[in-house]
C-alpha cells in the first residue's frame, strides 16, 4: 500500500509577503473594504492614539490634582495627631492656661503704671543712699515704647565700697517693680583717691511699665499704618 505524506512546511518568507501584500493599494476612502490586518492595526493606532490624548487633556491634570492631595496626607495626620493630642489633654491644658494668666497677671503687678515711674526712681535713688553710696550720675534715658510695655533707660553712676555697691545692686534686684541693671563697669579710684577703698560702679538700669488703654490703642493704630504702608 503506497504512503502519502502531507507537507506541512511553513515558509516565513512566502507568510510575511502575503501579510504585506494586505498593506498595498489601501484606500484611504473605503477603510472597510481593508483586509483584516489592515483593520486591525488601524484599530490598534486609533485606540492607543485616544489613550494618549486622553492621558494629556484630561487624565493628566486629575493626575496632578491627586498628587497635590496625596502629598497633603501626612501634614494632615500629623496635624489630626496634634489636634487629637490636644483634645485628649484639654483639661490639663486649660490648667496650665489659667496657671499662665495668673503668673503673667503677677508679672503685670510688678510692672508699674506711668503715675508711679516717679515713685520707682525715688525707690532706685534711695537704694543707693540707703547703702552709702554717692550718685554722681542719675540720668533717665529717652522712653522706648514697646508692644504692650514701655521700658525707661537710666544711666548711673555710683561711688562707694565694694560689698555697698554689691549690696545695692542686690537690693535694685530685689525692688517690688520690675529694674534690671546692663553693661556694669566698676573701675578702681585714680590719682589721690587710689587706695582709699572707694570703687566707682557705671550701669545702666532699665525699668518698666505697662501701657495704658490709651497708650495700647495708639500702638495698635501705629503698627496697622506701618504694616498698611509697607503693603503699598
């Protein structure tokens, strides 16, 4: 009995021209008359070309729109953390606010009104005589207005012995209303006072006081026309 074999053999060349063959003599006017793999291609080209411009004009701009939102995440945690930190610790920190305005209120007290300045110079000056000492200059300095508070510069200059210069500055610290002392220089006697064990002390006390209602308000008006002024 004779045997028929059957060819099977592929022949990549004769497949690849008959696959461009399909490509020749297209009309652009009648794409349905296309083979299929012309059809399939332009399918392919049409779908990725309105992938990609729908990425550029739409998707594009939500894309960096969630960016932004997501970027915000952790600042937010962060910021629900604080909050919540807060709102489990509220009692304690109304505690402490209260503790604050009574000890800012305390510091207000040591702070003199613009009645009593006169009052707490005299207080310096007799510090100094109470100790022996000898004011050779008491000069208060032009008043720098601050925020809420004014502060009055003055310069000293004292002479006397060691431990009463110590002991008044001592006692300037320890004056009911608020007076610090700056730039401290004590200098040894010269020529016939040398050796007399007299000790001249320059320093420059700075004292404070509150504002006024009325003083407050023109500060508040000052600093509104400056911050309007530097806008323009």
């Amino acid at each position: 009995m004779a045997s028929t074999s059957l060819n099977l053999k592929f022949d990549p060349n004769a497949w690849a021209a008959e696959l461009a063959d399909q490509f020749r003599g297209l009309n652009p006017n009648e794409p349905g008359q296309w083979p299929w793999l012309p059809k399939l291609a332009a399918f392919v080209g049409v779908t990725v070309l309105v992938l990609v411009l729908g990425w550029v004009f739409a998707l594009s701009d939500e894309q960096a729109h969630l960016d932004a939102e997501v970027a915000k995440e952790p600042g937010l945690r962060q910021d629900y953390t604080a909050k919540l930190a807060q709102a489990v610790n509220l009692p304690e920190l109304r505690k402490q606010k209260s503790q604050v305005e009574e000890y800012v209120t305390q510091l207000e007290k040591q702070l003199p009104g613009k009645a009593e300045m006169d009052a707490l110079l005299s207080d310096i000056n007799q510090a100094g005589v109470g100790r022996g000492l000898q004011f050779e200059l008491f000069r208060p300095g032009q008043v720098l207005v601050k925020d809420y508070y004014a502060e009055q510069p003055i310069s000293l200059r004292v002479s006397g012995r060691y431990h009463d210069i110590g002991a008044f500055a001592a006692d300037v610290s320890n004056l009911s209303r608020i007076v610090t002392l700056h730039n401290l220089n004590v200098l040894a006697p010269t020529g016939k006072e040398a050796g007399s064990g007299t000790l001249s002390m320059e320093a420059t006390a700075r004292t404070y006081r509150y504002l006024d209602t009325l003083e407050v308000a023109e500060q508040k008006k000052l600093a509104a026309k400056t911050a309007g002024g530097a806008k323009k």
